[in-house]
C-alpha cells in the first residue's frame, strides 16, 4: 500500500485539478525535478509559469524537493512559490515541521511526483494522496535510473491489477 499511488497521470499537463478541487483537496505539493521541470532547467518554462499562475487561482501551491537550497531557490523564486529543500524524502521529520508551520490539513493535500519509491512512499507516509507521474526526462544520475527499472516493473503490475485510478490516457513505462 505504501508504494501505490492514489492516481497517475502523464505530466502535469494531464492532471484533472476540476476533479482534484471536486475532493476538497486545495494545497498541491510538487516534487520539482522529472516532475514540473527537466532536472537541468534552471529557470521556469513559459508553460510552467502559466501553469502554477493559473493554479494559484484555486491552490495553495509548494515544492518540496531532495535537491539543494540553491537548485530549488532559484527555480521557485521565479514561480513566487513556497517550497522545502532537501527534504530528505520519503523520511518525514523535515516534512512534518513544514507542515506545521503552514498550517496545514492533511486531507486537503495532493502530493505530485515521479518517483514510487521516494515521492509516493514519502505522501503514503504522511497519509495524503497522491499522483504519480512519467518522468519528463532520462537525464538521471544512475541510482535514480536503476530505481526506474524497479519501478517500472511497480507500475505494470499496477496498471494490470487496476490499482490506481488514471487521469487521462497515461502511458507506463
């Protein structure tokens, strides 16, 4: 149970948020990395910034990321979004401090990620929902690629078993 996602989606793009507010649900928590924005990207895409614009209308909108102060900073100074660097995922004490300080209700929240074994375990952990994504690029150091290929093997069986409700079309790799 702690490796499966509440929904999945292709991208960011592809995620239903009509139906995400329909659940009451109205704080999105983003991984940054494979998940808004290509790991090399140092700057917001004009498609994220409209994006992340548009959400603001109806979310509360932060990051939380394993990458480092200056990485995340950087990317979210440009969004004007709240965010938490070096969280350490899918271990929590860093997280629940966050989360306390903000205020936050857990059953209002949505964790989006890429990865099974740190961004969903990390949301299943804290008991809120989730949506996994496909990662936006195969630039990955190599700890994260041979995770993939354990992850992928996750995925199939998820999809074949029906355990994860779909947004759109969604292709598993």
């Amino acid at each position: 149970m702690k490796k499966i996602p509440t929904w999945w989606a292709n991208s960011i793009y592809d995620i239903d948020y009509d139906l995400l507010k329909r659940e009451g649900k109205d704080v999105l928590f983003f991984d940054l990395d494979n998940t808004i924005t290509k790991p090399k990207n140092k700057k917001p895409t004009k498609e994220e910034i409209e994006l992340i614009e548009n959400l603001r209308n109806d979310f509360k909108i932060y990051v939380i990321s394993n990458n480092n102060e200056k990485r995340v900073g950087e990317y979210c100074k440009d969004l004007n979004i709240k965010y938490l660097s070096m969280a350490l995922k899918p271990l929590l004490f860093r997280t629940k401090k966050f989360f306390k300080d903000e205020k936050l209700d857990k059953s209002k929240i949505v964790f989006i990620g890429d990865q099974i074994y740190t961004d969903v375990k990390f949301a299943r952990r804290l008991k809120v929902d989730c949506i996994l994504l496909e990662r936006i690029s195969d630039d990955e150091p190599w700890n994260v690629k041979l995770k993939r290929k354990l992850e992928s093997r996750l995925k199939k069986k998820f999809k074949k078993l029906s355990l994860v409700k779909e947004m759109g079309e969604v292709h598993v790799k």
